[in-house]
C-alpha cells in the first residue's frame, strides 16, 4: 500500500492535512492522485456517486454519509467532502424566502399555545404543524402550498397547493390529513396566527375531528418553527439554481413528487437518526409490537 493509499483509507477518520504531514507528502500532489481517472475506485465511491446522482445532488455530507452507511460502506464526511470537491460536485444550498404568507385576523378568537412547556411528541398523531409558503412561477407570478406536518415522525401528512391562499387551501391540506392519518382524540394541530388557521370554518373542523387546536404567541416565530424550518430546503431541492414552474400544474405534479413519494418515504432526516419519516414510522410500529 502507498502513503498516498494509506492516507484515502484513514481519511475516513483523520483529517487529510495531519496525514499528509505525518507521511511528509505534499497535500496537493495527494489531492491531484486522488483525481486520477486511472486509479481504481473504492468501492463506496461508486456507491457515493450513484447515491448522489440518485438524491439529485440534495444530500450534503451529513446525508450522504449516512446512506453510504446504510450500504455497508463505513465512509466519513471528511472523505466525502474530498471527494466531492475532487469530482466538482456540489449539494444543493437553501435561498430565502420573499412573499409575506402570514396575515392575522385581529378580531378571530384564538386559543392559546398548547406546546409551550410541553414535551416533544413522542408519537405519530400527536402533533401536527401546520404552515404556508409560496412557490415562484415563471414571469413574476405565485402559487402557495400549505403543508401539515407529523412533529414526530416529521411527515408531511396534508398538503395542498393553489395560485391563491384562502382558507380552503389548509382545509383541503387537513382533510386529506384527516382522511389518511384517522388520528384518535385529543390530537393537537397547531398553526401560526394566519387568518386561514384561526378562521371559523378552520377552528370548527379542528373541533370536528375532536382535535385540540393551538396557536403560536403574536409575534414569536419560534413558535411553529419547525413548520417552518422546512421551507428552505424544499425549495432549493425543487428548484435549484433558483428556477421557477412553468405552471401551476407542473408545480403540483412536482410538488406531489417530492413530498408524497421523495420526502416521505425515501429523503433521509437528521431529527429522525438520518432515517426517513416512512422508515422510522415502520420503526416506531415494529417496537411497539
């Protein structure tokens, strides 16, 4: 074995400049080695380069590193961080947020913040969450997707999507909820102050379902931040390089892709132990038998 083998084989553990050092080689000549086409490849390599081609270069290290793990491939992120530069490949990054989807109704009666003080979920169906975000399409215009999402297993379990953002956009998001979930009584769904959550007709179906509703304080975001915290990575995954949809229907054909079949059952989170909101749901069932 090479010094210049030896140091890619413990890179997985020690960082490449300590390495290089101890076996006085240069670091650039390692890097340039490492680039060349005619070196055999490790085995996880090709597994790292299908993983991420298979992500469409959402996963970063963190994720990357637990796929790879999953495979059987024990491969830390200072190789793949290496690796990816060595390749020119990049993970997708977040951008921020514009359009204002949060406007209070000051004369709807609200409930008080029923998670302050609380304990996190430590089951499906406990918590839901729910938030507004825009989606930008082509020539300037928007549309707006209203998510409700498990607090526990962090899946999407409602969402609906609209040019508009009334009312009937969360209430067509928690029916359908509603309807695939069958949560039992005592349920929390919890939202912002938006006049779509703390409306009538909203708060009644809540009651319907004999879920309690709860609303975060005026003026704290922190409050239904993990309804939130989302956003930004559905985005940059969606749309990279900061594209827009053509139409409102390609944008629900892509957004039903991403939630219903990609965030759900496959992206891995790192709330979830890198496992995803399907997988660790299957868990949770199978401990409990």
């Amino acid at each position: 074995m090479s010094r210049y083998q030896f140091i890619e084989h413990v890179a997985t553990t020690e960082p490449v400049q300590v390495l290089c050092r101890v076996l006085h080689v240069s670091p650039a000549g390692y890097y340039q080695w490492l680039g060349r086409a005619d070196r055999p490849a490790p085995g996880w390599e090709s597994a790292a380069k299908a993983a991420f081609s298979r992500h469409a270069q959402r996963y970063g290290t963190r994720r990357l590193r637990a796929e790879l793990r999953a495979e059987g491939h024990a491969v830390g992120r200072c190789a793949l961080r290496t690796w990816l530069r060595s390749h020119g490949l990049r993970a997708l990054s977040t951008r921020p947020q514009r359009p204002r989807t949060t406007m209070a109704d000051p004369t709807a009666v609200m409930a008080e913040n029923l998670l302050l003080g609380q304990p996190a979920s430590t089951a499906p169906n406990q918590v839901w969450v729910g938030d507004i975000t825009y989606l930008p399409l082509v020539g300037g215009r928007w549309c707006y997707l209203a998510t409700w999402r498990d607090t526990c297993s962090r899946r999407v379990v409602g969402w609906q999507l609209d040019k508009q953002m009334p009312t009937e956009l969360v209430l067509t998001a928690l029916e359908q909820a509603l309807t695939l979930r069958q949560p039992a009584p005592g349920l929390i769904i919890h939202a912002d102050r938006g006049s779509q959550y703390t409306s009538a007709s909203c708060r009644a179906r809540i009651a319907q379902a004999q879920a309690l509703a709860s609303f975060s304080r005026p003026g704290n975001p922190y409050d239904n931040a993990q309804a939130e915290a989302g956003w930004s990575t559905l985005k940059a995954e969606l749309l990279p390089h900061g594209g827009a949809f053509a139409t409102l229907e390609e944008a629900r054909l892509e957004v039903a892709h991403y939630l219903d079949t990609y965030f759900n059952l496959d992206r891995r989170h790192s709330a979830l132990g890198y496992r995803s909101p399907h997988q660790f749901e299957q868990d949770f069932e199978t401990n409990l038998s």
